[in-house]
C-alpha cells in the first residue's frame, strides 16, 4: 500500500536480469534490439472516485518493478485488485501500449470507472473483468469504503474496522514521520499524528457492503484464453493466499512472475512464499518501516 524502499532484509536473493536498465523509478527499459525502451507516452488522466487516491497509487507503483522484476514491450500482465486501473495505467504507459492487461475489481462502483478508463483510455488493451479471484467460485460480501476506496476490502467489516484504522493510521503516521508528506509534517510529533490522520480516516467507518462473485484464477485463464502471464500483480487487501491457492497446477508454469503486497504480514508472509518457492519460484521479500507499522510487505517471485 505505501511505497518501497531498499530492502532491510531478504528471505532468498532475485535474480537480476541482465537483459535490461532499471531507471530511478525501479522500471525496467528494454528493446528487442537491446537499446533503451523510451517512455513516448504522456502520463493518462484516469477518471476516478477520489483524485487523491490516484496521486497515492502512482507513487506505489515503482515499488511492484523492484528485484528484478521487469516489464517488457508485448507482455500479458494480469492486474488483480485493479481498483480504477492506475497500475495497468503505469504499465501500458511505460511500454508505450505495447501490452495486454487483464484487469480485475469485483466491486461494482470501481469497475465501472475502471471499465471507463478501459474504454477511454487502453485502445483496446485492457479487459476489465468483474469479479475477484479466489480458491473456489462463490458470492462474497465485500465493504466498500467511498471516501477511501483503496481500502476496500472482503476482510474489513463493520467488526474489525476500527482495528483495520489504527493499522493504516499506524502506517501514514510513520509515512510521514520519513518525510513522505514533506518536511514541515515530519516535525509534528507522533501523539500528534496519530490524533489527525486518526481523525482523518474515520471516512473508513462509513462503509457499503457490496455482494460480489469471485472466482479462480484458473477458470478466469480458461474463459479469456490466456496461455502466459509475464507479470502477476496482486494486491488484495488481505486475500492473498486465496488467490493464489485458486491456481490450478496446469497454470502455474504460465506464471514467469509475480509480486503480491501481503496484508497482515506477520502471520501470512510464510505461507505465501511457500506456496511460491514449492512451484519452482526464487522468492525475496520487503518490509520498509512504513509498511512494518502496517503489518504489510512484498513478496517479488522469478522463475528462474
């Protein structure tokens, strides 16, 4: 959810790809004639719910394209948790159009504007697809957040929420306290913080419960005809292992890598790269201190 930095440690050591040049923003330039792939594109205004959040998920985005993960022309990218689609933007703008991106948002007012965006922006790139992935077919009720949709989510509920808001404001806090929102906030004390941005995010306790379909990720590759995936990006808020255990074995060799940022990192990082590691992955991991205070990290898989 909040951007990476250099790894403070790491469970296996990713492979580097010597084929490529990452630039300043973790992004990988590459050509079939090995010069530098350049950026023509100019940077898409997406149609969104909150603006806000747009500007929020484009400085994310460069932390997914890090230990040696990269993003070539003529890839197939599957975006899982798309929200309005500012990744699958960040990713057709670099490769110049040159990809094809499946697209996943299972609530309906996020994929309508991501449907939106698809149309008005993709040239026919993008496939947005309506419903969100996990072990089985079934109907899930999942909290929408209005005001701050990048924290919807199936595993926030009227239950848990105000633990899930001391968790982000934990994070923003120390967001800011590295200097993310720029010098002035980052002398406000730490009691002080954590009283505005708490305030800030009760916006989190005025939820829509939206009953949604999820289904495998295998039966979604069946159904679209897709026989390879060069980058699997996942970013569920909590559903992690879910969809990644909704991948038959047939499908997993079409999988060259993935990233997924993992929820509650303590207690779910394990699983998720062993599940990576046993289908034939080199797996590292990353934790910056924002994400520490939000129990979040990143796992970045290759297949070697």
């Amino acid at each position: 959810m909040f951007d990476s930095q250099r790894p403070q440690s790491a469970r296996l050591h990713c492979q580097a790809r010597e084929s490529a040049e990452v630039n300043r923003r973790g992004w990988i330039a590459a050509s079939n004639t090995g010069s530098d792939f350049v950026m023509a594109m100019n940077v898409m205004e997406l149609h969104s719910i909150n603006g806000w959040e747009v500007s929020f998920l484009r400085e994310e985005v460069g932390g997914y394209f890090t230990h040696g993960i990269v993003c070539t022309p003529g890839a197939t990218v599957l975006d899982v948790g798309a929200n309005i689609g500012v990744f699958s933007a960040a990713v057709y703008e670099r490769l110049d159009g040159d990809v094809r991106i499946y697209a996943f948002e299972p609530l309906p007012p996020l994929h309508a504007t991501l449907e939106r965006n698809a149309r008005d922006f993709f040239n026919g790139r993008l496939t947005a697809l309506p419903y969100g992935l996990a072990s089985r077919e079934d109907e899930l009720d999942f909290s929408y957040v209005p005001a701050a949709t990048i924290f919807s989510s199936s595993s926030r509920d009227q239950g848990n929420i105000e633990a899930e808001r001391r968790r982000v404001t934990a994070s923003i806090v120390e967001m800011i306290s590295q200097g993310g929102l720029g010098p002035v906030l980052r002398r406000v004390p730490h009691p002080i913080l954590t009283v505005l941005v708490g305030r800030k995010l009760r916006v989190m306790r005025r939820l829509e419960t939206h009953r949604v379909k999820v289904r495998p990720l295998s039966s979604a590759l069946d159904e679209q005809g897709i026989d390879r995936i060069d980058l699997l990006k996942i970013d569920v808020e909590g559903a992690e292992l879910e969809v990644l255990r909704g991948i038959e074995e047939r499908h997993w060799p079409l999988v060259r890598q993935a990233v997924v940022e993992v929820e509650r990192w303590r207690q779910n990082r394990d699983a998720v790269c062993a599940t990576l590691l046993t289908h034939g992955f080199t797996v590292s991991t990353e934790q910056n201190p924002v994400q520490q205070a939000g129990d979040i990290g990143m796992v970045f898989a290759i297949r070697p």
